[in-house]
C-alpha cells in the first residue's frame, strides 16, 4: 500500500504560491483548503484562485472543502479539474449523492470527519467513496497539536476498508510531523497531510522524504 504525502499550502508563502508548489513537487497531491468564515471560523480562497494554480501546479489537487452548502461548491472544483474533492460529512444533508455527482464529473470523491463525528454511519457506504479524511484537529487553522483521540476512529475504518476488499485512502490532516505520522500510519492511515512541517522545514523536499520515509516504516502490510 503506498504511501502518499500531501502538502497543504495554507503554510505556504501566499505572496509566491507558484514558487512554493515547486519546492514541494517530490510530494503526491497538493491539499489545498477551502474555508469559507461559516463552516469553520476561518476563510482562504476560492474557485478563481485554485484554477489558476491548477495551471502553474506540477502537481494534481487534493481539495479539502470546510464549507457549507458543499452541494453549492463542490462540483465546481472537480470541473476545474482537482484530482480529489473532499467534502465534511456534518456539512452535507446527502454526502452519497453528492459523491456520486464528483464521480461523474471525474474527480475523486472525499468525506472528511471532524474529530467528533463518528464514523459508524459510513462504514456501509465506503464504496460511495474514494478517500475518508479523518480530521485529527478542529478544522480552521494550521500549526495546532494532533489529536490522537481520532486514532480509533481510523483503526475502524482500517478494519472497514480491509474486510471489504475496496481501494479506499484513508487521510489524516492536522498536526502531521515525523513522530505523529507514525501513529497515523500504524491506526492505518496512507495519505497524510502536513502543512506546518512541511513548509516551516528549510528544505521541504527533504521534510517530505522525512515524512514519507517514517510513514513507510510503519504501514502495516494491509
Ligand atoms: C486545517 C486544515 C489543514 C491544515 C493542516 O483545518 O484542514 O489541512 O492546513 O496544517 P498543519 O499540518 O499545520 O496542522
Ligand atoms: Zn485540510
């Protein structure tokens, strides 16, 4: 099962995004974060600027919707082109039809769990789903702790998508560094967003052979 490393460009330098998407092109997707001041108490950017940097990017788009109304937003950035779209499960009255609508437009579908949501109800419906993003902090803002309180929930989606024979990623996003990578990755995560550590390192292309090389180590053989 490989292991995929996705930047997040909230801690990049937004004065040279084209710039910073070059220093990170070692890595797998770019997670880029869409808030919008309702669903989370934070806001970033939206349709214009992530299709512009789809045209600068060597990389394709892991896009992480923390908004309202994603039914609203979300077809749009498969259209634009992201390799995956991610949507909050608490924020979504039909996540299995709106995955499907991302499916048909050719994108990736993602539902994303804030660290309280159970999981239960989506056990049954992973095949709906290309990725399940457990959130390991509140979603809003870089550089906070890692909350291994999450882990659990993910070891149940490990044992979920094992026993059902499905290729579904399961990411981990929110204080990703080399130690808790590897907690991640041994409750079985594979995809592993990191803002802070990546973009704070003096080398993020090293900081991402770190990373990577730590979340290898501990993968279990699934
Ligand atoms: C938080 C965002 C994350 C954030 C992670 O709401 O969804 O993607 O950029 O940043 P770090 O890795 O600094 O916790
Ligand atoms: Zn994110």
């Amino acid at each position: 099962m490989p292991t995929r490393i996705n930047p997040s460009i909230l801690a990049a330098d937004f004065a040279n995004l084209e710039r910073e998407l070059g220093r990170i092109a070692s890595a797998d997707l770019v997670h880029v974060d869409i808030m919008d001041n309702h669903f989370v108490p934070n806001l970033t950017f939206g349709p214009p600027v992530v299709e512009r940097l789809l045209q600068v990017s060597p990389l394709p788009f892991d896009v992480h919707l923390m908004i309202e109304n994603p039914e609203r937003w979300a077809p749009g950035y498969a259209e634009a082109g992201a390799f995956s779209v991610t949507f909050h499960a608490e924020a979504s009255p039909d996540p299995v039809a709106l995955a499907r609508r991302l499916r048909s437009i050719g994108a990736r579908a993602g539902i994303a769990l804030k660290p309280g949501t159970d999981v239960e109800p989506y056990l049954e419906l992973l095949a709906e789903f290309d990725q399940v993003l457990v959130m390991t902090v509140e979603p809003g803002f870089g550089g906070q702790r890692f909350m291994a309180s999450t882990m659990p929930k993910l070891s149940r989606l490990a044992d979920a998508v094992r026993s059902s024979g499905l290729d579904v990623w399961l990411q981990v996003d929110g204080g990703i560094t080399e130690e808790t990578i590897v907690i991640a990755a041994e409750a079985g995560a594979n995809t592993f967003v990191a803002g802070s550590s990546v973009f704070n390192a003096a080398d993020p292309a090293e900081q991402i052979a770190r990373l990577r090389a730590a979340a290898d180590e501990h993968t279990h053989a699934h």
